[in-house]
C-alpha cells in the first residue's frame, strides 16, 4: 500500500479506488436506501464524500497525465473514467502498467 503513494500514478490508483468504491455506496446502497425505505441520511454523507473524491481525482488525474509520458488515448481514459460507473477499476490495469512503465524511465 505503501508503495501506492511513491509515485502520483500509484496515488491516482488508489484515488481511483476511492471514487470507484464511493460511487458504488452511493448507487447501490444509499440511493436505494433514501428511496425504498425513506433513509436519506446516508446520501447526505456519501454523497459530499463521492463528490470531493471525484473532484479529487480529476484534479489528480490531470495533473497525472499532463506531467508527460501519457498516449491522448490513455489521457481520455483516465479523466473519461471518473464519469462512467465503475471505470475507475476498470482502468487499474492501465494505470499500474503505466506506473511500472514510467517508474523504468
């Protein structure tokens, strides 16, 4: 875990993880829970929390790939991940290829 945050590739995969997990709680217990059984509370606090890791990783992710080293397809990828349910684990295999690839450089 530790070496996750050695490199800002390693912590944009662990961000990742963040907004992807997030994102799940939100849709999948939250949103239920607010609608079928009148329990709003827990969107109130995933919801602000899904929204800070999402800002989050954008910031991160851009200056990411922007630092150099990334394809405009992997840059699309990255950022277009945030926005699609369950991309940011989709995108794992890419992002530790990269970070193998770029810490051999």
């Amino acid at each position: 875990m530790i070496e996750l945050l050695k490199s800002p590739t390693g912590r944009l995969r662990m961000l990742g993880w963040m907004e992807g997990t997030t994102l799940i709680t939100l849709l999948g217990i939250a949103v239920p829970l607010k609608h079928l059984a009148e329990r709003p509370e827990l969107v109130s606090i995933v919801g602000p929390l899904h929204g800070l890791t999402f800002i989050a990783y954008i910031a991160l992710a851009s200056s990411t790939v922007f630092g150099g080293g990334w394809s405009g397809r992997e840059i699309a990828r990255v950022l277009g991940a945030s926005i699609v349910p369950f991309g940011t684990f989709l995108n794992e295999r890419l992002l530790k290829q990269k970070q193998e690839e770029l810490a051999h450089v």
